[in-house]
C-alpha cells in the first residue's frame, strides 16, 4: 500500500501536519498491581490488565519501539516496496518477523488480520492538526478501537530529540531496558552524526551554499518547509543547515510545503536538492524530466541528497540517517 504526499500531507502528518502543539516531556507509564496504564499525547489514559506484549504499531513507530528494545506483533503503513526492498519509513524492521495488517486503503486496517492477533494495544503517530492517528482515517480508528486500545505518540511540533524521547519512554513502559549499553551506544552514535552536520552547516554558510528540500508528483513540485519537520527543524534550528523555508506555505495541507507548477520549479535556488525519497514521490531521475527544473543549476550538476521525510524515530535510526546524510552533503559539495 502506497500514500501519495498530497494524503499525506492532507492526513497529517507526515510529511508529516497547523496546531499549536505541546511539547511537554514524555507521558509516565504506571504499573500498578490492579493493571497497566499510559498517558499518551492525546491526553487519554490506556488501561490495560497488564503490561501489553502483543503490540501492533504503524510501521515507523514499530520500527522506533523495535531500536528501543520493543518487539512488535504486527504493524499497518508502508512496508515493503515493489522490488521486496523495506521502505524507509519502515527502516530495521523484518518483514518476515511481523504481520502485516494493513487494509487496502490508504489509512485502512485489514480488522480480520489484526482481530486474529489478539493485540493488546496499537501504536500510532499522532500530529497536530488532526485529532486522530496516523495512518488510520477516521472510521477506521473507531472500528480499530472496537478491537484493541490505540496509544498516539506525538511526533511533530516538537525538536527531533524530544520526539525520540516519546519512543525511549513508551518503549520503557513496555518493559524495554532503554539504558542497556546498545541504546546507549546509539544515542551516542546519533550525537557524534549531529555533529558533523553541524560542522557541514557552518562551512555551507561560510560559503554562502543552501539546501532546497523538494518533493514532486506528475502534477506538482513541491517546496517543503523545515520547520514543519521534526528532523528538518532540527538540523535547522540546531545544527545550522542552511534549508531553504519557502515563503508560501499551503495551509491547507497543514503548512508542510509550497505547492507549484513544474513551470515554476525554479522559483527557490538552492546549491543541493534534498528529495524525498518515499515511494510517493518522484525520482531525481523523474524529476529532470522536467526542462524547468532540469535547468536548475543543482539538478544540472547532479547535487542530490536524499530526505528519508518519515523515519522511524529513534536515535539508532538517526544516526544511520545523519551520517548517509553528511556522506552525501560532503561529496555533493566537493563536486
């Protein structure tokens, strides 16, 4: 199952979604001896008789419980491409280790599927300007919420470590050991990668070099705004790369990007084009099919870096993404 960005960006997230968000700290779990319960960022409390073990989650967030120390039952979103490959929004998860319950649609569940794995909780992004969950519309999350209780975690409006944090500490209600030496050891890897984009981020500015980051359908190009991103905001605000905010946001996709004509992809220069890399979006290759945009100095030059927009969130998963991302950015600037 495919979503397209225009879903996405309609749905909420994700391309993330306009709301003024909370960033207050991770909710607490209690464990008591008449049961278990959570907090999420919804603001509801999940009960349940005990600590859930079979756990469905959409795929980034199983993904991010997984680098915490989670195991997940099932998951629902995209999971395996065309040509077998993972998606990268479901990066580190084995296919052949989970069950796969997503329905036909976008934002649907196979219930069947899912009813057959007895869960004990589902776990979903949660944006801001939409009440409900990620990947799940509107009437699908009420039948799903027939079956099994549903936990959103908040996963925009927020810094990129603090919505890691969310992860680390669901993950810690669940039983995970969140300070064994392995997440130690990511979170430190992930430390170490944002330092070099911060150094990358000084010497672009030095040199009067900027990041466009881009995405496009047959029908449009569109221009994403940083600041709409936890992981764009944050190599923004924090580590000082130089990404373009467009000027014109369309807030009836919550603000997530400038919508243009392909006649008008030259509006923004930009001296490396950071592309969205989910199945949804077109290809660089696709993209310089363009004579507009293929006429930009960047794309005539081959100054590519991929955007992986939708990640799961998790340091283990940043780190990896951070480092791909200065390899890239390092050579595209030496070129």
């Amino acid at each position: 199952m495919r979503h397209t960005i225009r879903a996405a960006a309609v749905i909420a997230a994700s391309l993330a979604a306009v709301g003024t968000l909370s960033a207050c700290g991770p909710s607490q779990p209690e464990q008591t001896g008449t049961g278990w319960s959570y907090t999420d960022d919804r603001g509801t409390t999940v009960t349940r008789p005990e600590r859930p073990q079979q756990i469905v989650a959409q795929v980034s967030s199983a993904a991010a419980l997984q680098d915490f120390g989670v195991q997940v039952a099932g998951t629902f979103g995209p999971l395996v491409r065309d040509d077998g490959s993972v998606e990268p929004e479901a990066a580190g998860l084995d296919p052949a280790k989970v069950t796969d319950v997503t329905g036909a649609g976008y934002g649907e569940i196979n219930l069947e599927r899912l009813t057959a794995l007895q869960p004990d909780l589902l776990v979903s992004g949660k944006y801001a300007e939409y009440p409900g969950l990620w990947h799940l519309v509107e009437d699908q999350e009420k039948k799903v919420a027939e079956i099994v209780p549903t936990l959103g975690v908040q996963q925009s409006g927020i810094a990129l470590p603090a919505a890691i944090g969310k992860y680390r500490e669901l993950a810690r209600a669940l039983g995970a050991d969140v300070d064994s030496p392995k997440v130690k050891a990511d979170e430190q890897a992930f430390h170490a990668a944002a330092e070099r984009l911060r150094g990358i981020g000084a010497r672009m500015k030095a040199e009067g070099r900027s990041i466009l980051a881009i995405g496009g359908t047959k029908e449009e190009f569109f221009v994403v705004v940083p600041g709409r991103n936890p992981d764009l905001d944050y190599y923004v605000t924090e580590l000082g790369l130089p990404i373009t905010t467009p000027n014109n946001p369309d807030q009836a996709s919550g603000g997530y990007y400038e919508r243009l004509s392909w006649e008008k992809a030259n509006t923004y220069p930009g001296d490396i084009m950071l592309w969205d890399a989910r199945s949804a979006s077109m290809t660089p290759e696709q993209m310089m099919q363009n004579p507009v945009f293929a006429n930009t100095p960047a794309a005539a030059a081959g100054r590519f870096a991929e955007w992986d927009a939708v990640a799961p969130m998790s340091h283990a998963s940043y780190a990896k993404i951070m480092n791909e991302l200065a390899d890239q950015l390092e050579s595209r600037l030496a070129a």
